[in-house]
C-alpha cells in the first residue's frame, strides 16, 4: 500500500466516497492556495470527515472533475470525484494548507460474492424505482460496485463512514442492502402518511 508525503487535506463536514461527485465551493485562502496546488499537478486532495468528535483517520482521495466558476476575489466553485480511500499516518503542518502522509487503501484479496452482490442491485434497483420511478437499466446495475451505488444515494454521515472504513467488497455489498433496505422502508412510511394526512388530515400509528 502506497505511502504519500505532503497529501494535501480538506477536512469538511462531510464523507466523500470513491466515485462520488461533490461540489465544493473555495473560499478560504489556504483552500485556494492547495487546489491551486491540485490543478496545477493535475493531482489528487483528500475530503475527511470533520466530527464532532475529532476529524477520522479514513478518508477519500479526490480529483477535480470540473471547475464552474472562477470569481474575481479567487473563490473558486468546482466538482471534485472521488477516487480512493485513504488512512491518515501523520498530519503535516510545514505546508500553508492542512497535509499529511497517507497510506492509500487496498481491498483485501477475497472470492466475490454473487449473492451479495445480487442482493445489493436488487435491493438498490427496488430504491430507484420507488424514488424515482426509474427502472435501473440491467446490463448497467449489474457493473456497479457498492461505492458506484451508495454514491447516488443520500445516507447518514456514519453509514458512508462505515463504507468507507471496510476493505472488503463483499462487506460494503452486505451494508449497502441493509441502507437500500432501510431507505425503502422510510420511502414507504412517507408515502402512507401523505395518503392518510390527504384523506383525513391524520396519521394513525398501529401499535
């Protein structure tokens, strides 16, 4: 697993996840100056989450994908991807932006796992089409990986931490069909209470 000096660090209230698309809006002159940095190497940041309890030692490399909008006071408003997890070895405070020395993250080596894979699209397709009243196309669903489809999905900071700490694909399959699962069920709860409160302006609770 790759080890990086002067990795350039953008802790957030947020968790980025391989293939994700994030917009991000610069402002402060220490971001200004790391994505400077960025575009000019063409090269990767990384999106940590910032918790209440401490920033997390697990992040997500980034790329720009696109930049908006430049303004003429230097903020920038741009699309970032995410690429690849990373661990935190060390921070760095010698650069005039947040740093450190990260590890890059490997899966470890396993068997795939048909069922939890099959699980997962069938789980996610189910979420689509309430939501959306999309029907995934197949050929397509049966390419993603759980990051490709927890990304298009909003989730609790804490569920895509968790995704983004395991180094098992078959485990991320497996927790993605509980969130999918999850989400569905409170699609369903929503979509019952706005048909009650239509009929009759109350909402009744089989207890």
């Amino acid at each position: 697993m790759p080890t990086v000096r002067d990795f350039p660090l953008f802790p957030l209230g947020l968790v980025a996840l391989p293939t994700e698309l994030i917009p991000l809006h610069i402002f402060e002159e220490r971001y200004k100056t790391m994505i400077g940095r960025v575009r000019d190497d063409g090269s990767e940041f990384g999106i940590v989450w910032m918790a209440d309890d401490g920033l997390r030692e697990i992040g997500c490399a980034c790329e720009i994908a696109e930049v908006l909008e430049e303004l003429e006071d230097g903020r920038i408003n741009l699309v970032a991807r995410g690429t690849r997890p990373f661990r935190i070895e060390a921070r760095q405070d010698e650069l005039p932006y947040p740093a450190g020395v990260v590890e890059f993250l490997d899966d470890r080596v396993e068997e795939p796992d048909s069922d939890a894979a099959a699980g997962a699209h069938a789980a996610y397709a189910e979420l689509v089409l309430q939501a959306t009243d999309r029907t995934p196309d197949a050929a397509e669903l049966a390419d993603m990986s759980a990051y490709q489809m927890a990304a298009t999905v909003e989730f609790g900071l804490d569920a895509k931490q968790g995704l983004l700490d395991l180094r098992s694909e078959t485990a991320r399959l497996k927790l993605v069909t509980r969130l999918f699962r999850a989400a569905v069920k409170r699609l369903d709860f929503v979509e019952r209470a706005q048909a009650r409160a239509r009929s009759n302006g109350k909402v009744h609770f089989n207890v």
